[in-house]
C-alpha cells in the first residue's frame, strides 16, 4: 500500500510539471501572438481594413533583426531597430499603397494586401535565402528558472512578461495620452475628426506604422525561440486572423484574450493528438463564431 501511495504521488507530481510546462508553453506561445494580432486589430480599430499582409510584416521583422545582427551583434539593438525598420516600410505601404484604396469597396484592400505578401515572399527568399533561421538567445536572459518546479528557459519567461508589458503601453498610450485620444477619435468618425482639424491621414499612417512596429516586435520574440523560412509569411497570417476572429476584430482586449486561449489550446492540443494541432485551433475559432459571431470581446460594426 505504501508503495502504490508512493506511486500516486509521483503520478501526481508528474501530472503538475507537465501541466505547468504546457501552460506556460501556451503563455509562451500566446506573447507573440497577442503582439501579432495586437498590430492586427488596432489597424483593423482605426482604420477598417483587413491587412493580409500583417503576417508578412510579422516575419519581416526577423529578417530585419538578423540584418542589424550581422552589422552590430547586439540582440537587444535588434529588438528595437529592426521593428523600427518594418515601421517605416509600414509607413510606406499605407500612403503608397493602400491610401488611394479607403474610397474604394474593401475588396481592394483584401487583394492588394494579399498580393503584398506575395512580394514579401519573394524578396525574403531573394535576400535571405530560403533555408530556416533562428535569431541568437541573448546571454541576459538565457539559462532557465524554477517556476513551481519546473525548469523553464529564461527566454520564454521574458517575452511574455515583456508582451504584457508592451500591451500595457499600449493601453496607456491609447487611454492617457492626447496622441492616443486623437486616434481614437479618427476610429469613431473619421468625417467628424477631420472636420474639428484632426489630420486623419497622418493619423492613418502613424497607426499603421505602430501595427508594423509590434507585429515585427512579436517577430522577433517569435524568431529567438523558433525558426522561421520565407513560407511563414503565409502561415503566420492564419494565426493573426484566428486570434483576432476569436477575441473580438478591433478589440485590443479580444487580442490577449484571444492570443491566451488560442497559446493554451495548441499547447495542451499538442499533448492530445499532435498531428491535429493547427486543427485546434480553428475548432475553436468556429465554435466562437457560432456562439458570438463579432468575437469574444468584439462589437457589431455600424455600416
């Protein structure tokens, strides 16, 4: 009896680290993917348009960092410089491309977008080859911690604290500060918002600007854990828009709790029937379409 006592108890333990090592795989891969779907719907918000080539923007920023890797060897210029670089070609695609669209049916915008990721795709196997690449850990937060007993790598823990704590940023920004109430009054009514003297162009362009600056941010948390090639410009897009689609489009809230159930259902579906991972997650997302079709947190839009 003793023996079978002791059995249980180490079935027990054994049971807690997996659990505590799948949750935290899902928190993991949650912190990418809310910076990810994060760019997603705040450009969605403001602007009113589906960008297909958000997830583009995502691996763009990967390329960017091994690019400034190569010049200055230091991770942590990377993680700013590189999104800083997606920004700016952000920036450009929204007063080159995708300004003249706004007047036009979105069915415009869906296909120039789409037709941009073509492009990425592309000039990412064009300048960086096609093989997978993997942005080195940096040595301060490498190793692994006990969390709960479970030794878990340092990294993993630090991009999503950082995500969280990119999001509160976010928030404040939107919530506290004049730039952020002038964005959100151009999401309201744009007419209106031109009409007291806001410059809504400029405005579209910051925004979008700021989507591709978190999104290549995600792509560098995403890009020091995992390997990424060219093709994940397409497979990344699934996942933004089944983050967005589950959470609730335009709603930054319904972006983390989107990342959060979508990170813990591919990991604790993987433990369940791997080959079925990716399926998982778009079970889910049907099933919050049938029970709330604008989205866990989402709103109708007004026509």
């Amino acid at each position: 009896m003793m023996d079978d006592m002791a059995m249980g108890g180490t079935d027990y333990g054994h049971l807690w680290h997996l659990a505590v090592m799948l949750f935290l795989n899902g928190l993991s891969q949650a912190s990418h993917m809310f910076l990810l779907a994060l760019g997603l719907s705040l450009v969605f918000g403001v602007m009113r348009i589906l960008n297909l080539a958000h997830g583009a923007l995502h691996i763009f920023g990967v390329y960017a960092a091994l690019t400034v890797l190569a010049y200055w060897s230091n991770w942590w210029v990377a993680l700013v410089l590189g999104p800083l670089v997606v920004a700016g070609v952000g920036a450009l695609m929204e007063t080159t491309l995708l300004r003249p669209m706004y007047r036009r049916h979105p069915t415009y915008v869906l296909i120039l977008t789409f037709g941009a990721i073509l492009v990425f795709y592309d000039l990412f196997r064009l300048g960086w080859g096609v093989e997978y690449q993997l942005l080195p850990e940096p040595a301060l937060v490498g190793g692994a911690t006990d969390v709960f007993g479970v030794i878990y790598p340092t990294f993993y823990l630090f991009s999503i604290a950082i995500a969280v704590v990119v999001g509160l940023l976010v928030w404040a920004f939107l919530e506290l500060t004049r730039p952020g109430r002038l964005i959100r009054a151009a999401a309201e009514d744009r007419e209106m918002a031109a009409a007291v003297g806001i410059n809504v162009p400029l405005v579209y362009t910051a925004v979008f600007a700021m989507g591709s600056f978190l999104t290549a941010f995600g792509g560098v948390l995403m890009g020091t854990i995992m390997a990424i090639s060219p093709a994940e410009a397409f497979h990344t897009m699934l996942h933004a828009f089944a983050v967005v689609v589950i959470g609730g489009l335009g709603s930054l809230s319904g972006a983390a709790l989107g990342a959060f159930l979508v990170g813990q259902v591919n990991a604790f579906g993987l433990l369940l029937a791997p080959e079925w991972e990716i399926a998982f997650m778009f079970v889910l997302m049907a099933i919050v379409l049938v029970l709330r079709p604008h989205g866990l947190l989402g709103r109708e839009l007004q026509a």
